[in-house]
C-alpha cells in the first residue's frame, strides 16, 4: 500500500464504507481504509437490496456480480392463522426502473462483491485496525490507529469518514448524539425450512398472537426468519428451532419443520439518528448516522446511498473542482432522508410485528375488499414499494438542483412497455432533483437506452444535449463545445442524437426514443449528477443557464463565453483520468 498521505481515511469495512472507499477509488483519491474487526463479518444483518440502490450498483459497475449472488423477489404474501390473505406484486408501472424487484442477498454476500470491487481499485482494507483518536484543523485531520498488536500509530489525511456503526467511534469523538428512542426486541435467524410453500415471495405471517416474516435466500431451502416475539430466555438451539416451527406452522396452516440453524441473535433496535453529519473535515454516514428497525430493510441501502452520494462531493472538493461549500449538501439531502426514514420504519414496525389483539378478526375482512378491488390492490402495492424502493427520493429542494428554467413540454412522455400493458398514464420526463432513470429508457433491447446508462456509470457529471441547435457562439453546440473543453475533467458532454459536427461526443439515438423519454427538444438539454439525479434542465442550452447551474458547485472558473470558440470546431469530452475498474 502507497505511504503516502492518504486523501481520506475510512473508518468502518461494512457495506457503507467500502462504498465510499470505493466510490473516492474510482475518481482518483488516495483512500486508507480501516476496522476494529479482525476480519470480515461472518453473519449477516442485511439481506435485501431495493431497486435504488441496485441502480447505485450498476453505476459503480458491480451489478451484475450482486444479482449472481442473490434471489429477486416481487412478491409479498400475507396469512393470518391458517389463512391466505392476499399476494401482492411487484408493481413498478409508475417508477421505471431496469431493477424492479428487491434482491434478497446476504449482507456477507453484499461484503464479499464490495471487497474485491476495491481490491481492484488498489485499496487494501486494514483489519484489526481500530481508530481511537483524532483531531481537526481547518487543512488536516490528525488520526491515532491502535493496530491488533497494540501498537499506535499517527496519521494525517486530509478528510475522515465514520462508517463504523451503531457504536461509532468517530460519532463519539465528533460529540454527536443520537437522538430518539428505543424499539423492540426481536430475533433473526437463517435456518433451512421445509414446508409446501415455493420461495418465490416474502411472506408475511400472523399466529393469533404474534407476527413472523419469512425471506427467500438463493441457496435452496434457507430463508431469513424475523420473529417479532422471540422467547429470550431460550438457549437451547433445537429448542428454539422448534418453537419457530410451531409459530410458522399455526400462521401457514400447514406442517413447518425448522432445521438446524445457521445463526440466530435477538436484539433491541433503536430509532435514533445525529442532529448533523459533518463537522469540519470529519462526515458520518450509515449506522453511524442513524439506527433503525430493520422492519423495511431500509438501513444498508440508505447507508449505502449515503456513501455514494458524500464520495462524489468529497472528491470534487478535493480535487478542486468545488468549493467545500459543496459538502454542506451532502446533510442538506440526506438528513431529512433520514428522518423522513425514522417515521417510515416506525411504520413499518407496527405494521410487521401487529400486535393488536383485534388483528386477527380484522385481516381477513380488510383484505377480502383488497382482493376483490383491483385499483386498491394496484395503489397498496405502490404505496409500499414506493416507500422500500427508494425511487421516489428526489432533491427537489436541494442547493444543488435549479428548477427556474424547467418547464414540462407536453408531448415529450415516453410509455413504458408495463405502463403501456398497464394502461396508465405516460411515464413524465424526470424534472430537475428526479433520478435520470426516471424516464421509461429501461428496454433492454434499445441501444440508446444502454449507451445512457452507460454515460451514468461515468464517475463525471454528464450534460445531454439534444441535437439539433447547431453554430458557432452562445447557442446549444458552442456553449457544449466550450464546456467539454473547459470542464473535461469532472463533465462529460454528449450530443443526444448526432453526429461529429452536431457537438461533443454523439450518444446515437436514430429513432429518437431516448430524446422523448427525456424530454428533449433539439438544443434542449438536461444536466445529471455523479449519482444519477437531475440538476437542472431547459429547452435551449445557454451560458447562463448553464452558468446558473453549475454556480453552486462554484468551480474554480465561471464558463468561458462560448462566442470566443472557434466556429465549427467540435472537441469531445476526454475521458477522465481514473484508475482501472
């Protein structure tokens, strides 16, 4: 590993920090990473992965690797003593997206794809490493490491991010309190099921007296186990095998035997979370954020989201593309994701564990009337997968997103092929603060659609201009000119639909899909994030409304004016210089 003073230390090798070291990795960043554990984990917290955050994989380019590890599951299926309520289906009409399922993987799985995605970066993780100390000033952070031997060492770099947990020791020495208050205690287990049910849904079941919940691994016959109920004082491991059966058996309606367990623990979450996530030149992301029920599974994927979104910010500002202003943006959109997180899985909570003792004379009627009316099993459906997936966070609100030169063209919707089966309505383009994906460019058969999200694996910003607004000057191809020209290093510029002379770096699209599922007019353009989301968009690409965009960046110099660019001259956006991937 390089001795040089590392550009950011990351405490913490779960999920949380090998994205962000990851994600620093990839833009070029000297990354040191450490944890306390002597290895990595052997059981697994975590198990399912919604579809924002396989989106966030597929722009770190590890995907693939997850989906070969893990089952999809597009169901939902809810008994009550016996008794089949309803089976809801996934249905993602009205949020497209290439991932519509949730993909249940094991946390230790999750770990194993990560480690070796940074491996291949150059970034080796120090085990048996654990951070005990540290102090800031306003250019360097100063770090104490007690290594397995015993012995100390001192570091310096130039930023230091916590992912290390629930009992974060970077939150502690930042003075940052978790605030809220204790939930309940439940129990988790990974054991082999045999009974006549197929593992093609999560199911949901109540006993009369309690609730349990049942996930579907990829190795055959082993499913995730939440008891809401557990009996605590039981230590005998066949005992508690047993009872489960017992539980699952009254619940199903039919005979459940529960073999011999992998791994069980019963705890008592919490539902807290920090007042801020960054002091100085010191950022807390994941667990060490916030604490929640596992109820949603809501915790690796919004820790996981969180990285992503730090580690791009972190690197422009390190690398002097953006003023360090631009870290307070990274608190400004992800804290209320967080407390907006705190009541969801609250409900959700509730929700699982239904305690009311008049729960089970309830069910079967409420959900006899959602069985026999469509729209309302239609809307259920999207109600909760709306609230797991993540594909509705948006940052409309940010710093960061400019909407005073958006105006929805009508015409421009594109139709999803299920939204088409579907009946519903068109599928709108993705508005400024709306992930990319937004828009319905998800068939895999369409090239254009492919070269897109290929361009947002890119680690740069990516600004789409639609062809058609040609010449020299402060018109659409001579503003995009002098942006790739002056920006190339964290911009990359392409021409939606043209060729060489329309303006940088042509993304083909002959039939025009890709222009109408974004909303393109010729010379119209849409600026998108090194997470996906949109920055800002218009119907004509200008120096100042690209100026006006990229201003809360406050790049180290405004836009040239783009009469000075040589007419006729096209320059593509050069790659940007990254290590391999």
């Amino acid at each position: 590993m390089s001795t040089d003073r590392p550009d950011v230390l990351v405490a913490g090798a779960g999920p949380v920090g090998l994205t962000a070291a990851h994600e620093l990795a990839r833009r070029g960043l000297r990354v040191r990473l450490v944890d306390a554990a002597r290895g990595p984990a052997r059981t697994s917290r975590a198990v399912a992965t919604h579809p924002r955050t396989l989106e966030t994989y597929d722009q770190m380019g590890v995907v693939e690797n997850m989906l070969g590890r893990g089952r999809k599951n597009r169901a939902f299926t809810m008994y009550a003593e016996g008794r089949r309520l309803v089976r809801l289906e996934a249905d993602y009409a009205t949020m497209p997206t290439s991932y519509p399922y949730t993909l249940v993987i094991g946390q230790t799985e999750t770990e194993a794809v990560l480690r070796a995605a940074v491996a291949r970066l150059g970034v080796e993780i120090e085990w048996g490493v654990r951070l005990t100390g540290f102090r800031q000033d306003a250019d360097t952070v100063r770090a104490t490491l007690e290594k397995a031997d015993g012995t100390e060492e001192h570091i310096e770099a130039s930023w230091l991010v916590g992912c290390d947990g629930g009992h974060s020791t970077v939150r502690k020495l930042l003075g940052l309190e978790l605030v809220g208050g204790a939930g309940e205690t439940w129990m988790l287990a990974d054991v082999p099921v045999d009974m006549d049910l197929p593992p093609d849904t999560i199911y949901w079941t109540h006993t009369g007296g309690q609730a349990l919940m049942m996930v579907p691994y990829a190795r055959e016959g082993y499913w995730r186990l939440l008891d809401t109920t557990p009996a605590r004082r039981d230590t005998d491991p066949r005992a508690v095998e047993e009872r489960l059966g017992e539980k699952l058996s009254a619940g199903l309606g039919r005979p459940v035997r529960v073999g011999e367990s992998d791994w069980t623990s019963v705890f008592t979450f919490q539902q807290r979370m920090v007042e801020r996530m960054r002091e100085g030149r010191v950022l807390v992301a994941g667990d060490a954020a916030h604490v929640h029920s596992p109820a949603s599974g809501q915790g690796m994927n919004t820790g996981i989201q969180e990285a992503y979104n730090l580690a791009w910010k972190l690197a422009m500002v390190q690398q002097g593309h953006a003023g360090r202003e631009l870290l307070d943006t990274y608190g400004e959109e992800r804290m209320p994701i967080g407390r907006a997180l705190l009541g969801s899985t609250r409900t959700a909570t509730f929700l699982v564990q239904l305690k009311n003792t008049l729960a089970p004379l309830a069910l079967p009627v409420v959900f006899s009337v959602v069985r026999k009316v469509p729209p309302l099993r239609r809307a259920i459906q999207r109600k909760v997968l709306g609230g797991m997936s993540g594909l509705r966070i948006d940052y409309g609100g940010s710093s960061l997103t400019t909407v005073d030169t958006f105006r929805h063209v009508p015409g421009t919707a594109a139709l999803s092929n299920a939204a088409v089966a579907a009946g519903t309505e068109p599928t709108p383009a993705p508005a400024p603060g709306e992930r990319v994906t937004r828009a319905a460019v998800h068939d895999p058969d369409d090239p254009a659609f492919a070269a897109l999200r290929a361009e947002l694996r890119d680690p740069r910003w990516s600004l789409l201009l639609a062809a058609g607004g040609t010449g020299p000057g402060d018109v659409p191809v001579g503003v995009a000119i002098t942006a790739a020209a002056q920006y190339s290093e964290w911009l990359s510029v392409r021409t939606v639909g043209g060729t060489g002379p329309d303006g940088p770096a042509p993304l083909a699209d002959p039939d025009g899909r890709l222009r109408a599922a974004l909303g393109l007019a010729p010379g119209g353009w849409l600026l998108a994030r090194p997470d996906g989301y949109t920055a800002a968009r218009a119907t004509v690409l200008t120096r100042d409304a690209l100026g006006r965009a990229l201003a809360p960046l406050r790049p180290a110099a405004p836009l040239a004016d783009a009469a000075r660019t040589e007419p006729g001259l096209v320059l593509p956006a050069p790659a940007p210089r990254l290590k391999e991937h």
